[in-house]
C-alpha cells in the first residue's frame, strides 16, 4: 500500500506560486508524479 502524501506549506507565497507558474509545466509536472518526502524528512 502507498502512504498518501502530506503537504507543507513552506511560504506564505506558495498560493502565488500556483497563479504564476502554468499547469503544464514541467517542473510542477515532474512534483505531481514523484514523492519528494524524502528531502523533507
């Protein structure tokens, strides 16, 4: 079974981060499809 993923809110911008950077970016892309809970640990 795959553990669900938490979420952080690092900065109180991220919320203009989503407005300004497109949907199908690649970066944001690449965020949807791999866990990255491990850096953050």
């Amino acid at each position: 079974m795959v553990p669900s993923q938490q979420t952080f809110q690092f900065s109180q911008y991220s919320s203009l981060y989503d407005l300004i950077v497109p949907a199908d970016n690649l970066l944001r892309r690449i965020n949807d499809l791999i866990d990255f809970s491990f850096i953050h640990k």
